[in-house]
C-alpha cells in the first residue's frame, strides 16, 4: 500500500507551479492512485501532486461521493461566494475560513487523456478550488489578512469539523 509522505510548510516543493501534463501515461495513473490511498489513510478529502513532492497537475479528491481524479484542472467559470473553515495536510494544526466560490465550472483531463467539464458546488467545489490553489503553489494562509495572520500566529484556530483538503 502507498503511504507517500505528505509535505508540510515550509516545504518549498509547496511553493512551485505545477507543471501541465502533456500526455498521460502508466506513470501518472500509478501517481493518482498512490495519491488516493495516501489521501484516504490521512482521512483527507484532497491532496494534490506537489503535497507528496511531485510538481504536476495532478490531484485526488473525494468529499464522500467517489473519487475524482483531476490531470490539468482549470476553472472556466465561477459563481457565487461562501466563506467557511477549511484545513490542509499540508498545513497542521490550523485552519482558516477561505472565502471561494460557491460554484464552479472544472475542465480538466480523465486518466483517458478525455476533456471533462464538471459543475461542482458546497464542498465539491471548495475542494477543487483548494486543489488549484496547490498548483499554483498557494496554500489556505496565503486568504488570510496580514492582521489575521499575526492573529493566527498567537492563537492558531483548528476546528475539529473542518475538512483537510
Ligand atoms: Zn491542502
């Protein structure tokens, strides 16, 4: 079984802009499916390529209703704003309400190499946007206001119902 190892700040790989894949191979489908079970074990809901130190777009996500593998996620169209609490494994012991979208429109590539376009919306859509945001190389910290996060540093909230994306 894949356990990888999930980076944590101020790991630098959780820095770097993913890079496209530009076809994918035997390669990436054992990458997903080692990323999914490291998900699952860490009782996470997403993970992507770079929080296990590979610096693709790749990442898994399951909020309850099935896994969804994503290879070259772009959001094409957002709608909607909703703030709430979310965590990362890559980021322990705190989490931070991240105002996003409330629904969104996702392209991206199956493990076929096929274009699909998914509307995803509550967690579904916290959870990709969350995702993206790793491969840009940005972490749920970075949605906070310079006040908030002197505040953080002094007393970190961690809400136990959270969802670690
Ligand atoms: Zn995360």
């Amino acid at each position: 079984m894949a356990d990888l190892k999930i980076r944590k700040i101020p790991d630098s790989i959780l820095r770097k802009k993913a890079a496209k894949v530009d076809k994918v191979s035997d390669k990436e489908k054992k990458v997903l499916a080692d990323m999914a079970e490291t998900m699952y074990l860490n009782q996470g809901v997403g993970l992507a390529a770079v929080q296990v130190g590979i610096d693709r777009q790749l990442a898994v996500i399951d909020v309850g209703d099935g896994l969804i593998k994503l290879i070259n996620p772009v959001i094409v169209k957002k709608d909607g704003q909703e703030t709430q609490e979310e965590g990362c494994l890559s980021v322990p012991e705190v989490t931070v309400k991240v105002k996003r979208a409330k629904t969104v429109h996702v392209n991206f590539l199956n493990e076929e190499g096929e274009v699909i376009q998914l509307r995803a919306e509550g967690l579904l859509a916290r959870a990709i946007q969350h995702e993206i945001d790793h491969l840009s190389g940005v972490l749920i910290v970075d949605h906070l206001n310079p006040i908030q996060k002197l505040l953080l540093k002094k007393k970190p909230t961690l809400s136990k119902t959270a969802k670690r994306i």
